[in-house]
C-alpha cells in the first residue's frame, strides 16, 4: 500500500467525522485538534481509517504522533510490515 492509498482514507476519513473541513486545505502538519476534532473525533477518525485500511495499531504507538503527516507515515509503515 503507498504513502498516497493512507493519505486519501485518512483525508476521507477526517471529511466524515468533520464535514466542515474543507479536505482539500489539509496539510500534513495540520493538528487534528487545530481542525475542530475532541478525542472521541480523533479517535473516531482513527478507528475508521485502521479498519479502512485493514491495519492495527497499538494505541501506544500513535501516542508519538503529532500531526496528519506523522499519523500517514505511521500507518503506511505498518502498511509494509
């Protein structure tokens, strides 16, 4: 799976659990939380897009992750695992 397939799922993802986002302004250093998202928001847009993805995540590994950019790399690292 590339880089590109996590990014639109997130982005997809984000549109669905905030239709105010414009998602064509997100930017990989965006904040979830800058774009109007409480943690069950987060968490919500998260779990949509893990299971989009058919991937799992330990919840102590997306603890690191500071932005949409940070939270696509993660996710298409554990893509190629």
């Amino acid at each position: 799976m590339d880089r590109e397939t996590v990014w639109v799922e997130v982005k997809k993802n984000i549109a669905e659990v905030l239709p105010s986002v414009n998602v064509d302004e997100i930017k990989p250093g965006d904040r979830l939380v800058e774009l109007g998202a409480n943690s069950v928001d987060r968490v919500e847009i998260i779990t949509l897009t893990l299971e989009g993805l058919n991937l799992h995540v330990r919840a102590h590994e997306l603890a690191g992750v500071e932005n949409i950019g940070g939270l696509v790399e993660l996710l298409h690292q554990k893509a190629l695992e």
